[in-house]
C-alpha cells in the first residue's frame, strides 16, 4: 500500500468481524499505546452500527495524565479510512494523536472536547481573558464547571493576554502548556488580527502552524470562531474601525478550515448575535454575554 494512513484504534475497529463490515476484509493490526486517557463506555443509539458491531456499548477515550490505553495501528488507504468515517457514530470524531512512542496518528475521540479533558489551557485575547466581566468571563464560569465536576482531577489555566493577536500566540505559549501537561488547549484569538488587517488566509496559516505544534506536544487544540460584533458601537466607544464583512469572512474560512483538516472548530458567532446591548463598547461582552458564551461553548 502506498503511503498508507495510521488509525490508532483501541475498540471495535480492532474486532475481525466489524473489519469484513466496513473494509471487505480482516487487517492487521501493530501493537500501540496511547498515554494520558483512559477507557470510558460510550452508549450507542445507531442500528446499524450496533449490527455491524454486536454491541451497544462502545468505548471512548477520556483524558487522564496517569492512565495508557492499548490499542492497535491500522495502516489504512484513503479509501478505507473513509470507510471508517462513515461507520464511526457522531458521539466520535477524527482527530490527531501523539502515540507513546512519539509518532503521529488518526483516532477517533469524543466530538466533545471539553467532555473528555482532563487539563485545559485557554489562549487568546481580552476576550478569553474576560474583560468587562469583574468574575472572570466565561474561562471562569468554565473552570468552575470544569474543575467542580471533578476538583481532584480537573484543571483550568487562563492564558489569554488582552489586545493578542493570534499570530503571535505560537512565539511563546508552548512551553507554559507543556510545563502543566495540558491536555486540551482552547484558542480564543483571531478578532485583533483582523482588526489589524491580517488577512484571513494568514491568520489559518498562523493557526496550522500552532495546530501542528500543540499535536506534536500531546495536546488537542480547540479554536473558537469570533463573536459577532457592533461596529458601529465599536468605532464609537473601543476606537477601533471593524468591518464586520472581514470577521464574517475569517469565521467562514476558520469553519471550514476545521472540518477540512479534521480539527475542533467551535462557532460562538451566533451566540450574541445582534444583542449589541451586552457588548461594552460594541466588542466585548458584559457578564451576561459571558455567561451566554460559556453556556454555548460547555454544551457545543
């Protein structure tokens, strides 16, 4: 096979009968590890997949800086592995994996990021930093959520600089992630790039690059789409000229950008759009509009 594409796989994927189901065939399987999740049932609700399967109980991965999983490494075509797409049920998506022996793979995880992490980072700007909200925006009401469901566990670092453009986040941020072992990095940033006229295209650049390093240390990164924002009131009050036609585009190629690399793209945009009566000053979003972000975000 040429330049065959790895899945680590640590469930059903594995099981001869479900290969002849979705490949025509048994595969082989090399012996693989992945360290820092740990097993957790998935229920399953598809028919079909239950049949192929056998099974209405899956496995998942849930992050755990103790634990390894043992699993396999299928060497897949392009074809095949879009076999396995498509047999995957949504509660799983295909995302990046550094294995325990350093190389890179495809696994399919939660399609909830949050759900299954373990230690969170957040990046980003003012906006993730939590201006206009003296409790702490929404990284608060997240780490409070986050780290109250399982206090022993669970960890949440707030990054975010105010007035960081996304471009710049790759210069220095890597080291204090990797320092706490952060296992999910939510990126926050993009909005002060495009104010300052970085084209869209530059920033998804900037974005691959960090992407690619946050993999390459273990983590998952998260990047959320910008808020919508009333330029009008923006110019007015923040003194800063947006035009929205250039954060409309940014959003537009961010998501398809993440469903074209395999990556977790959240779209906060709808979540304030139109309430110009819980941005500050046009941009940044009162308590309320924090609270409204952290709710879209914890069940997105």
């Amino acid at each position: 096979m040429a330049d065959p594409i790895t899945l680590f796989s640590f469930g059903t994927l594995l099981d001869a009968k479900v290969q002849h189901q979705v490949f025509g065939g048994q595969l082989k399987a090399s012996p693989a590890t992945l360290s820092g999740v740990r097993i957790i049932d998935i229920p399953i609700n598809d028919p079909d997949v239950i049949a192929v399967s056998g099974i209405s109980v899956h496995r998942g991965l849930k992050r755990s800086i103790e634990s390894t999983v043992t699993g396999g490494i299928l060497a897949l075509s392009s074809e095949q592995l879009a076999q396995a797409d498509a047999y995957e049920v949504s509660d799983y998506v295909r995302r990046r994996v550094q294995l325990t022996s350093g190389d890179l793979a495809w696994a399919y995880l939660d399609s909830h990021p949050i759900k299954a992490a373990e230690r969170i980072g957040v990046i980003g700007d003012s906006i993730a930093y939590g201006r206009s909200d003296i409790t702490g925006g929404w990284a608060q009401h997240l780490k409070v959520a986050h780290c109250g469901s399982d206090e022993k566990r669970h960890r949440l670092w707030n990054f975010a600089i105010p007035g960081e453009k996304l471009t710049n986040l790759e210069s220095y941020i890597l080291p204090e992630l990797v320092t706490r072992s952060v296992d999910t990095v939510l990126i926050g940033a993009g909005i002060n790039d495009v104010i300052a006229g970085i084209s869209a295209n530059a920033i998804l650049t900037a974005l691959e690059s960090l992407c690619e390093k946050l993999e390459d240390a273990g983590c998952r990164p998260v990047t959320f789409t910008p808020l919508w924002l009333d330029a009008e009131k923006t110019v007015r009050i923040f003194g800063a000229d947006v035009d929205l036609v250039n954060v409309c585009n940014y959003r537009v190629a961010l998501l398809e950008w993440g469903k074209r690399t395999h990556r977790d793209v959240v779209d906060l945009y709808p979540a304030l759009e139109n309430r110009s009566e819980i941005l500050t000053d046009g941009i940044h979003p009162d308590a309320r509009g924090h609270e409204i972000i952290f709710r879209s975000l914890y069940r997105s």
